[in-house]
C-alpha cells in the first residue's frame, strides 16, 4: 500500500512540473540559455563583500538619487571638473585627476601681471621699449657699442692658432664651421709656453666637451649650469676680471620681501603677495680685493651689512652685479626672462636704497648732475679715496647687462630704471638682436663668449687699467664709488 502511494504522488508532482511553463524537464539539464532566463533578476548581478559603510551608503542610496542630482546638475558638474579636475560620484566617492594632469601657470602670464604689479616691471624688446629718460637711451647706446666692440675680432691669442687647428677633438668641428681669420689677435706676442695660454686651451676643451654631451644626451639644467656656464665665467674672470670679481651661484638663495614687486593674491583679491623666482649665477666685487674691501669694512662700522637683496649671510653683505639664468636645450625662454627680471629689478632696487641711505637728505632724481652732463663729476679725477665731497648718482647711471641662457645660446638684456619719479619702476630691454651669435656650438664662439662676458665685467669695474673705457661710465665709478665715499664720510 505504501509503495503504491508514494507511485502514486511522485506521478502527481511530475505531472504538474510538466505542466508548469517556468520549469525545466528535470529528465535534462536545462541549457545556458533557460538557465539565465529562469534565474532572477537579483542574481545576475555579482555578490561582493559588504562592510557597515556599504550598507549604511546602500541602504541610504535607495533608488539612486546621486544619479537624479547628475542628471539635474551637468553644468554644475562641468564646471567642477575644470576647475579641480575630480568628479563626484557619490557623497562618498570623488574621482581627483593625478597632480600631473594640472594645468602650470603660463610664464608668460606672469610676465604681463609684472607690468601691473606694485612696483611695475616691463620686459620690452629694445626696438620697442617704454618711455625712458633720455640720458638712460644714451647710457644704453655707449654700453651696446662697448659690448659689440668685444665681439668685432682678436678675441683669440693669435699664440693659440695652431694648438687649436691641431687638436683632434677640434678637428670635426673646424671643418665644418672654421675660424674666421679676423678672430685671432695677432697684437698678442704670448706662446703656449706662456702658462695662461697653455690653461686658456684646456679649459676651452672642456666647456667645448661638456657642451657636445649636454647636446647628444638631453642633459638636464644642472649639467648646463656647472659643465657649461660655471666654467665659461670663471675663465673670463681669472683671464680679464683678475681678483676684482667673484662668481656666484645664487640658485638656492632667497630675495629679500622688500624688494620685490607684489601682484594680487588670487585666493584673497584684497592681498597682495610677492613674485619671487630664483635665477643661477651672477658676479660680486670680490671681498679677496683690498680696494673692494675697504668698502665693505665702511659698511660694517656704519651697520649697513646688507649690500645686496638677497639673505644669505654671504652674498647679503656683497654688492652683487648683473645676472644669469641658465636653462638647457628646449627650455623655456620664458620662464628664463621671469626669473632673471625679477632678480635684477631686486638687485637694482637694493642699490637705490644704498643711495638713499648714503644721501639721506638729497632728492635722487632725473636733474642730478651726472657725468653725461660734461660738468660735475669726473670719474677720471676722483677715486674712493679723495678728500672731495661724493656727488649723488643718478639713476641713469644705474643700468646692468643681464643674460638667459638657453642650451648653447647667450642672450643679453639691459636692466635700468625706467622712471625718474619713482626709481622702484624698472624696465627690462631685450633680447639684443645685436648679439644673436653668442654660443658655445663652435670653439671660435666659446673664445667669443669668453670676451663678451670680460666685456661686462669691464663695464661693471674696468680690472684692466689700460682699457679705454677704465673710469669712464662704469657702474662702480659712475654709481657704487659714490656710495662708497659717502659711506666712508659717515664714518
């Protein structure tokens, strides 16, 4: 009886799952396509670990409103992607682009906010530059004459003519670009048994070798900088600059506040900030010279110990000249001219505050007496020791070269104040289109380079009495010998 119930039932239930239209014969297995047809919704979508955040943000999520909100507020959502490129897609969950992805501020656009900043700075080519008094164009004029005179020929000891001709690593060079005839001075009687002849050919070798490799491998700033640049001014200076100057790196060093022009802080309009950038190299009147430092002593006994614009311990108490801004092959010219105006609008600010402190009850203005007058002052006749009382400069005599390097190419700009009103103005002119050949490709443009850079040292303190511009217009005679005699008068 049993046996025949139990037939009897599992007849029944077979009969009703033939029956029914949801179910699958259990006689076969059911196919890929029933099974997925006969499972639920739900269970198609794969399971994942849960943890008391998910389902607090599950449970609160309902019927996805972040979605609804996305959908109402695309503009919204726009926006909030170009302005800090992450993405909201939860309450929970943002999406942030990586730091690189970031826009850089242009260089470009700081330059032009120099032009509006508290105190202005304009970088002009020459061609076109802003008004500037009429003693500053002639001042520049004398001054890019001078330079070019450095660059015309004999900037290569004639005694150097066949070392350099028979050297291999010259050799490939010299084929291709060889030297003109004009560029050896033949005035120069020394030989290579002469030891700075036979020191001038090493060195030149070695900037002409760490040139070539910066070149063939890409290589960065810093092998610019110290196998390039540093080596190029050192050699000018122990060849025509003597103990008078000193090389500085000042990559690492600070400028001071004070001295520098201030624009508009973006996160508060109603601040305002500094502009500071950094450049690499400049020139200071070396403390190792007695002349220079006997200056420097004055300014002690007075407490005047900051000479420049920078806070170094070192440099702070140097006067500091001209400027360079190194960058490699490709760099950016840019960023080069931003950071060398805003050192040398700092540095020419600082020597104006020195004239004020050294004359501190005269008006510096455009009608002091200056030697472009042809009465007054005579560099020629007074030095830092004369009994006369120091005359007041005037800021057209307060105009420096600097230069931006880019790769191989040496670009000269012009640094004064632009006006005579408010001596914070500062105008930055170049690049000189005068001097577009200045590079370290060939061996006759590292010779050259090497004359131009004594040129700048020549004009900034004449080391070389016999020069036929000693005492004439150079900034320590026509500008910072006048502080420094009435600096000694205080005393």
């Amino acid at each position: 009886m049993a046996s025949m119930f139990l037939s009897s039932s599992t007849s029944r239930i077979q009969r009703w799952l033939c029956d029914s239209p949801d179910t699958v014969s259990p006689r076969r297995p059911p196919s890929l396509s029933e099974s997925l047809a006969a499972a639920p919704p739900r269970l198609v979508k794969r399971r994942r670990d849960t943890s008391p955040c998910d389902m607090e943000d599950s449970s609160s999520r309902g019927s996805s409103p972040g979605k609804r909100r996305r959908q109402n507020n695309d503009n919204l959502s726009m926006q909030s992607i170009s302005q800090s490129g992450s993405i909201a897609v939860s309450d929970r969950t943002v999406l942030t682009a990586p730091a690189s992805a970031k826009r850089s501020t242009s260089p470009s656009r700081y330059l032009t906010q120099l032009r509006t900043a508290r105190p202005p700075i304009s970088l002009s080519p020459i061609t076109m530059p802003p008004p500037l008094p009429d003693k500053v164009k002639i001042r520049l004029g004398k001054l890019r004459r001078r330079l070019g005179d450095t660059v015309k020929g004999a900037y290569i000891p004639a005694g150097l003519k066949k070392a350099i001709e028979q050297d291999p690593e010259f050799h490939l060079s010299l084929s291709m670009e060889p030297i003109d005839p004009e560029a050896f001075d033949y005035d120069d009687k020394r030989t290579l048994a002469d030891f700075s002849l036979a020191y001038t050919i090493q060195q030149v070798k070695s900037i002409f070798r760490d040139a070539t490799l910066c070149t063939q491998f890409g290589r960065d700033e810093n092998a610019w900088c110290f196998g390039v640049v540093w080596p190029l001014i050192e050699l000018a200076i122990k060849l025509h600059g003597k103990d008078k100057w000193r090389p500085e790196s000042v990559q690492s060093q600070t400028i001071n506040p004070l001295y520098l022009s201030r624009i508009s802080d973006p996160s508060t309009p109603t601040k305002e900030r500094p502009l500071f950038r950094k450049t690499d190299f400049c020139f200071s009147y070396s403390y190792l010279d007695p002349h220079f430092r006997a200056f420097y002593d004055q300014l002690d006994k007075v407490q005047s110990t900051h000479a420049s614009h920078t806070t170094d311990n070192f440099t702070a108490r140097s006067i500091l000249f001209s400027g360079i801004e190194v960058k490699p092959e490709n760099g950016d010219q840019k960023e080069a001219e931003l950071q060398m105006s805003i050192w040398m609008a700092a540095s020419l600010r600082k020597k104006m505050e020195l004239v004020r402190k050294a004359f501190p009850t005269t008006s510096v203005s455009e009608t002091d007496i200056t030697s472009d007058s042809g009465v007054g002052y005579n560099a020629n006749e007074q030095t830092i020791e004369d009994p006369i009382a120091p005359l007041p400069p005037s800021p057209t005599a307060l105009l420096e070269p600097a230069l931006t390097v880019i790769g191989h190419e040496h670009k000269v700009y012009y640094a004064c104040i632009s006006s005579a009103v408010e001596d914070g103005n500062i105008a930055i002119l170049g690049p000189d289109e005068k001097f577009t050949n200045l590079s370290t490709r060939s061996v006759q443009g590292i010779f050259k380079l090497i004359k131009f850079y004594a040129g700048i040292l020549d004009y900034g303190y004449g080391a070389d009495r016999e020069s036929e511009h000693k005492g004439k217009e150079e900034l320590w005679g026509e500008y910072i010998g006048r502080i420094a005699r009435a600096v000694s008068a205080m005393v």
